[in-house]
C-alpha cells in the first residue's frame, strides 16, 4: 500500500518520466543519423556507456578482432568503477594484463601527496582534541579482475566482475566538506578488502542487461567522464547523495540489482535498488555483503541521452536521475544526538533529484556542469552544484595532456540554518586547477591546486589553500 508520504514522489517521477520520453523522442529526431556505433553485442551493449577515458582527445584505435574487441572493451568496464572516485590513472592504455580470452585482470596504483598552504584545521587554533598535519601522503592498490563466460565457452553475454582494493596513508587536516582526495575512504579503511563483486548478464536482442552483486551506485549513475579527471572527491557523487543517503559506494559497496536499456541508439534508461549503508565494523572486514535485515532501500532511476564517445566530436551527454532512500528519518543532526526529529516523530523516507550534462566542443575541449537537490526538512545539504572543463593539447606537442578547471558547491538547507544557531556560513565552494601528463605509457603525473572557501561551513575555519601532486600507474 503506498501511503501519504510516498505518493507525491511517485507522481512526480512518473510525471517526469513521461515528459523526459516525449522530449527524447523528439529530439532524436533532431539529431545526426551516422554509422550504428552500437558496440559488439557479444561482449556487452552497455560498454559505449561505460566507457572509461577521461581526456580528450581519444588516442585509442579500433580493434582489429572480436578477440583483440574484448580485451580492450574489458579494461574500460574496470577502470569506471574506480573512475568517480579518481581511482583511474590518467594513462591512456590498454595495458590489461589478459590471460587467454576469458580472464583479464589488472593492477593500478595511485598516490595524493597533499599540503596545505594555509587555512584547514591544521591551522585553526582549536582542533577539537585532533592531531592536525599540513602535509599527506595517501594511496590505493588496485587489483581489478574480469571473466567473460562466452569467451571461457561456458555460456554467452555473461560476465564476472572483482575488485579489491588496499587504502593506506592519511592525507592533511583539511576539515572541508567534500573531499581533497577522491581516494581517501575515510578513517579505519586502511586494510585489504573486496570493494566490488558482482555478474552482468546482457541481453543483446534488447539492448539491455541486469546486474546483482557488490556494486558501486556512483559507477554507473551521475557519471561525468570529464569530471572524473579531477582530485576532489566532490566531483564524484556529492554530498547532497553521499552524505545526505549514504548509498552503496566506495569503498565499502551493498548488494545491488542494476537494470540498464538502451531504448534507442541514443537513450538509455537504467534502474537499481540495494541494500542499506554498511554496519559500523565494516570497515574492519575484508568483505561485507551486508544482507538485507531491514526495510531500508535505496532506490534509484536514470534516463538520459548520449551521442558518440567522449573524445569524439559531436559527443555529449544529459541526464535527470531520482533517488528514494525507504528509511524512517529523523532529520538533521542539529547538534550531537540530537535530530530535528524524535525516534517517535520519525518520517518515512527521503528523496532527491539530480541532472548532469557534458559535450566536447570540437577536438580538444570538454564541459560539464551537475546539479543535485535533496529534501530540505531531511537534510542538512540541499542543493550542489558542480561545473568545469577539460582541455587538451595546451603545450604545443603535448596533444594528450589534459589541463582541468572546475568548482563545487554545496548549500545547507534552509530548515537546518533554521534550526540551529545560525553558527555556520551558508555553503562550501572549492576551485580546482589541475594538469595530468602522461610521462610513459603507463605512469602519469598530475599537478593539482585546490582553494576552498568556508571549509565545512564553519565559522572557526580560514579559506584554505591544498597543493599536491597525483602519481598514477596501471600495469
């Protein structure tokens, strides 16, 4: 039975479900017919969607066989998950370690060394008890494996997925809201874990698949590719999801069902729903699979259109996703313990609305811009924006590096400034430069300066200056 409370987010989706169709469907009428640039159904007819390059332009050739397709295709699938979180070294390569046809695996390895110039933590005068530290180094191993059961002669369109994952290091007491590091997972991650495992099953006459396992929510849903070039964390899912919903994600993933179809050659829809967020030991464990003891789900829908692949001209990509969190609410933390809302006066649910859109302009420059809202009476961040561009070839004879400019912002809703003493400023903004450089085929370097007003929000915290460098390596 769908009470009250769910309603009018029901009718809201399904009215904009309705009208993103109707515009889809007339737009593609607008749009260049070309070649079909469906990829090889046999191996998967989502990887145009999935497809990892971060720069521009693309330096990749066309395989030259179904066998030589399926290494290549493999890496892209792997390398995304660990894309939104600026896992993904900048190299452009195809250095998949690949044994037979069926198994490929490979190992990445990104290093942050951070330092604040001023402002953070490590430069306020109370550190609330915490040892605060100007400078950083932290760090991910990757070791990323895929099975392909039709080139293993087992069965067709399936496919096995692990990723696993070692975080070490710490980085500097920055104290800002979201992120200096992509990398970073938090306090207590520091150990070998499995991060993702999951099979995808596809339906080539569809155009569609179905996926179930450990299975990062922001690997598929609110994807920029041109965002992802950038090292705040921010850039990834935002806080208005990542803090307000806590979703499956890294490094700790939930079970999850993924469906995805491709409606047109243009427009894709896909669907999922898991489990609720870790237990509190997770991040003691090498493996949670969190089974479902509860009622609380999340759920989420895209529907977007795209046309080419990033790095091509005439690519682009929009989307308008909506997310339902089925849990009883309490509301904000006004201060600690104590929620807007009671255990008692608790309310069902919480929901929020997001869009994305990017395009490359001609051969060497891409833009992106994301926006995401949540429900002000839930959450204490309501409204995030994020916006930037990617341009390659900015050194003459340097055609692959990529320099990167952008912004994050991030509001607190009226309700929670409302509810509190109004101690705190209004949001965050955080300014990145960077420039990633390809030094061999499979090392890159990359420069990064971030500037971040109001860190956290709060009032006893100076604008803060982060420099530091990326060092990524894929074998």
């Amino acid at each position: 039975m769908i009470n009250k409370s769910t309603f009018h987010p029901l009718i809201t989706f399904s009215l904009l479900m309705l009208t993103l169709f109707t515009s889809m469907a007339y737009a593609e009428l607008k749009l260049p017919s070309g070649a079909d640039r469906r990829p090889n159904l046999s191996v998967d007819p989502f990887e145009r969607a999935r497809e990892a390059i971060r720069k521009l332009p693309s330096t990749e050739s066309e395989p030259a066989s179904k066998v030589e397709t399926q290494s290549i295709q493999a890496q892209p699938a792997a390398t995304l998950e660990k894309q939104e979180h600026g896992l993904a070294p900048t190299v452009v390569s195809t250095s998949s370690e690949t044994t037979g046809d069926a198994f490929s695996y490979e190992l990445a390895i990104t290093v942050d060394a951070l330092s604040i110039n001023a402002g953070g933590i490590a430069n306020a005068d109370e550190n609330d008890g915490e040892e605060p530290t100007k400078t950083g180094v932290l760090g991910v191993v990757d070791v990323i494996g895929e099975y392909d059961t039709g080139a293993a002669g087992l069965w067709n369109d399936g496919l096995f997925f692990v990723y696993a994952a070692m975080v070490f290091g710490k980085g500097p007491s920055v104290g800002d809201l979201h992120g200096s590091s992509g990398i970073d997972g938090g306090e207590g991650t520091s150990t070998f874990r499995i991060v993702e495992a999951w099979y995808e099953h596809s339906f080539p006459f569809s155009h569609s698949s179905a996926l179930i396992g450990l299975h990062d929510f922001n690997g598929e849903f609110y994807v920029s590719e041109f965002a992802s070039l950038f090292v705040n964390a921010g850039f990834g899912m935002g806080q208005i999801i990542a803090e307000n919903a806590g979703p499956s994600g890294y490094p700790i993933p939930t079970l999850g069902v993924r469906l995805k179809s491709e409606v047109t050659e243009n427009i894709y829809f896909q669907a999922a729903a898991y489990t609720a967020a870790p237990s509190d030991d997770a991040y003691n464990k090498v493996f949670e699979a969190n089974l479902p003891s509860n009622d609380e789900v999340f759920l989420a829908t895209e529907f977007g259109i795209n046309n080419n692949e990033p790095g091509e001209a005439g690519y682009y990509k929009a989307g308008i996703g909506l997310w339902y969190l089925r849990a009883d609410q309490q509301g904000f933390e006004i201060t600690p313990d104590v929620f807007l809302y009671s255990e008692d006066e608790a309310k069902p649910g919480n929901a929020g609305v997001y869009v994305l859109a990017e395009m490359a302009i001609g051969e060497k420059l891409g833009i992106f811009f994301k926006h995401g809202r949540g429900k002000k009476e839930f959450n204490q961040f309501s409204q995030f924006y994020a916006a930037g561009l990617n341009y390659a070839g900015l050194i003459p004879g340097r055609e692959e590096d990529v320099l990167g400019l952008g912004l994050i912002h991030t509001r607190q809703s009226s309700a929670y400034l409302d509810a509190t003493d109004n101690s705190t400023f209004v949001a965050e903004t955080a300014f990145e430069i960077t420039y990633t450089t390809n030094l061999t085929d499979w090392l890159s370097v990359q420069p990064d300066f971030q500037y971040i007003q109001q860190p956290s929000m709060s009032t006893q915290l100076a604008n803060t200056m982060v420099m530091g460098v990326r060092v990524s390596a894929a074998f």
